[in-house]
C-alpha cells in the first residue's frame, strides 16, 4: 500500500461526527497520503471507495487492512 503512494480523499457522509477526521488519522497512522477531508455530500448508509488510477494495493489495503 505505501509503495503505490496513492493520495486519499476522507468524506464523512453518516451522522457520526468527526468520523473523516478520525479515519483521516488512523489512514496517516498506517503511511497512506491523506490530502483531504472532504465536504458531506449527503447522508449514506453505504461507504463508497472511489479508484481513479491503477493504485490496486491501496485498494486491497482499504478494503481489508488486516489481510
């Protein structure tokens, strides 16, 4: 995951507050690139992981850190 030095957006769409801060902390404790805590767009029960380049260790990262 630090080898593809992918940069991350955190946005908190739920009614937890200061959940993005949070993520964004743990994320820059694990060595990825946080750039960003992004504005709510809405309320969502869903979390949405958007891929915008070939960064798939990151992916695989995000998707089960512990793996």
């Amino acid at each position: 995951m630090q080898a593809d030095a992918a940069r991350v957006q955190v946005t908190n769409n739920t009614y937890t507050a200061s959940l993005d801060q949070r993520t964004g902390n743990f994320l820059l404790s694990q060595g990825m690139q946080v750039t960003g805590i992004g504005a709510p767009t809405g309320v969502s029960d869903t979390t949405v992981v958007v891929l915008h380049s070939a960064k798939l260790y990151t992916l695989r990262y995000l998707i089960n850190p512990w793996a």
